[in-house]
C-alpha cells in the first residue's frame, strides 16, 4: 500500500541533517576515518550536579504522572529568575513563560498559533530550518530576509517591500546567530520593535546561544529592550549553556497574551515535559554557574583553531564573538555543495553546505566546534595538506 502524504508534509524539505548523516555513514562504511564539523551539539557532558539531582527525582512517585503542559511552576519561576539575574529581565512566572520540550518544539508550534494558510511570515535566510519548516507545515508562507555579510548578517527590514510588511503576520529573529555567528546589538532591536509596532508583526526572538559566547561579550535578551514584551517572546533553552540538548527542555517567556496561546496549543498536543527533567533544567539554571565560563573557554581555544587554519590557507575570517559555529565563503570556482563533496572526498571532514540553511546560504559552508580540539586540529592539517592555499 502507498498511501499519499498530506500536502504538507509534501512540501516540507528533508531535514538538512538528516542528508549528511547519510553521507557520513558511506564514508564510515567505505573505511574513512571521517570527522564531522557538520552538527551544532555539544558534545561535552551535562553537569554532574544536575545528572545528580535528576536522578534523585526519578524516585520520586509524583514525577510519574503526566506533568502541565506548560510546566512546573517551580520550573517557570527558575526561568524567570534567571532572567532577572542575567539580564535585569522582570517576567512573571504565572503568565510570562511556558515549558517547552527543547526551544525547537515552541519555535515549530509558534505557526500553528499564529498563522493561517496562506499567511505570510518573515524568516532569515540563511537561518536555523525550524523556523521554515514549523510555518510551512502551518500552511504559511516564508517570505525570506537575506542575511548578508555586507549587513553584518543582520535582515534589512528597509528592503522588505510594503505589501510583504504588510501582510507579514510574524518575524523569527535569532542572534547570536546560527549559521553565520554573527551578533545583534541594541540598535537592531530597537528597528526591529518599531518595525514590529507600524505592521503589527509578532517578534519571535530564537535565543538559544544567549550563554555561548567569548572573550567578555555577553549576548542580549530581546526582552532587555523597552516595548519588546509588547511585540515579542523569546525562545530558549538549557540545551546549549550546560550540554543538555539531550534532555529536551526549555521556554518561551515574554508577551503573556502569545505566551498563553502557546500554553493552550500544547495542552492539545502534548503534556509537557517530564517533572524530573524539568527538575534537572532548574539545577542548571539555580545551580553553579562555573559550566558555562568552562565551556566558553573550550569553544574558544576550538574556535581559534579553526579560524587561525582557515586563515593560513587563503581565508580571511574575523573570530566570532558568539555560537560555536564558523560561518566561511566557498573558495573560487565552488558551490556550497561541490566545496563540501571536494573537502570530505579530499580530507574525510565533513562540512555543512550553506545552501542547506537557505538560498542565501549559498556561496558558504558552516563547521561546527562541537568536537576535541584535537580531532578539530586534525581536521584542519587534512585540509591543509589536502587542499592546500585556496583563492577567492
Ligand atoms: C540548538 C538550537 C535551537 C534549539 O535547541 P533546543 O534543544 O530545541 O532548545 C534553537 N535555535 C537554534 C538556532 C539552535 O541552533
């Protein structure tokens, strides 16, 4: 029997990691000793003290039943202390945050929320695929902001034409930034809240790499800037600031009418997360914080890596201030995807074609330092020995 796919699903591209996964396995399966700077996930381990306190909860009968949809209160109230403590943001926990399973899992409902067929959304491009997918399968439609390097990555909300502002219901914004790196800073957001307010388009801020950063810069919250709350809620996660992507926990926090909606969607669909898990997150979040300036420094030394390799082959990259990612141009004479087939057939490293992340992506390639600084430092002598001097 084959049944026919719903227009939907039809519609929807397959998951870019899923492709190179793929691609990987031949390689293995052909004997290459291959390294993967492909995939965003830390792969350093979660926190003994919260490995600890999960445990200690799994005993606890309670834990056992369904939990809320949108999350302890406890829970709530640790993201909204967290908030305070790290970014002076006032939420309550009543109405202003909700659980998520993992930030992925609110930035795909959000669509469903707030966009009908045919309904038009602002998505980076390059961006994180979620954002995409989540509206397409909402039956929405993607209306795409370049990022470009001129821009500092940053969308030109001057370029989007009136009718398409217009129509726009909603904007996925997300800095630091996945693929490219790259940074916001106040002045962004003020345009993107003044923006917001004259079409009245709700601001989804994807703000998983607020902890991931170097050398003394620490990332904003949206919700750091007057008039945010008004037009906006923040996604984010325990996932990337204490190795927990695993785990799958997180929030939305800011404006309480987008905030309850998201809360009533889940209660339809799921029942959030389990309580020890979200337990766990809250030891994250309440405990020692020592985690996240260790794993900075990790990231740092990897990233210097990488860039400095990069550097003495042809390139001319500046360090990025936040991510653990390293956003490159393609060589002269390459796509994305011929360049990452040429690296992984020349030197058995795999690299994440920029095309994957959106039309504008093309042109790049993404690495990702979530592996030992040593199999990063072999990767990068393979592609000096293998490559040699490139040309733009
Ligand atoms: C990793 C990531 C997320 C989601 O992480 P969760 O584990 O689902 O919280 C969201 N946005 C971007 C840009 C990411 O890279």
């Amino acid at each position: 029997m084959r049944f026919k796919e719903a227009r939907r699903i039809k519609n929807l591209p397959p998951y870019l990691f899923a492709r190179i996964e793929q691609v990987i396995a031949q390689k293995k399966e052909e004997g290459v000793d291959v390294i993967s700077l492909g995939i965003g996930d830390p792969d350093m381990p979660t926190p003994e003290h919260i490995i600890k306190d999960a445990e200690k909860q799994l005993y606890v009968a309670e834990n056992h039943q369904y939990p809320s949809s949108v999350g302890m209160l406890s829970y709530r109230k640790s993201v909204a202390d967290f908030y305070a403590r790290r970014f002076g943001v006032e939420l309550d926990p009543k109405t202003e945050v909700v659980s998520l399973i993992g930030s992925k899992e609110g930035i795909a409902h959000i669509s469903w929320c707030y966009l009908d067929p045919g309904d038009v959304v602002l998505v980076p491009d390059p961006g994180y695929p979620v954002y995409s997918g989540g509206a397409i399968l909402a039956g929405a439609e993607p209306y795409y902001m370049p990022l470009t390097a001129d821009k500092g990555f940053l969308p030109d909300l001057n370029a989007i034409p009136e009718d398409v502002a217009r129509k726009a219901k909603m904007m996925f914004i997300n800095y630091p930034n996945n693929p490219t790196g790259a940074v916001a800073d106040e002045a962004f957001y003020i345009e993107v809240i003044a923006f917001a307010r004259k079409y009245e388009i709700l601001v989804c801020h994807d703000n998983a790499y607020s902890e991931v950063s170097y050398e003394g810069y620490k990332p904003l919250s949206f919700l750091e800037i007057p008039g945010a709350k008004e037009v906006g809620i923040e996604f984010s996660s325990v996932s990337k600031a204490y190795n927990m992507t695993g785990w799958r926990i997180g929030w939305a926090v800011g404006n309480p009418a987008v905030i309850e909606a998201l809360g009533r969607f889940k209660t339809n669909i799921d029942s959030g997360q389990f309580q020890a898990i979200q337990y766990a997150a809250m030891a994250g979040l309440n405990g020692p914080q020592e985690i996240v300036a260790t794993n900075n420094e990790i990231y740092r030394e990897r990233r210097d890596i990488v860039v400095d390799g990069l550097n003495a082959m042809g390139w001319s990259l500046e360090k990025p201030k936040a991510t653990f990612y390293i956003w490159a141009p393609v060589p002269k004479g390459f796509t994305s995807a011929s360049f990452a087939e040429y690296v992984i057939e020349r030197a058995g490293v795999v690299i994440t074609p920029g095309n994957g992340y959106g039309e504008q992506g093309e042109g790049y390639f993404r690495i990702s330092i979530t592996i030992p600084k040593e199999r990063i430092a072999e990767a990068l002598e393979r592609m000096k020995n293998n490559i040699g001097k490139v040309e733009f």
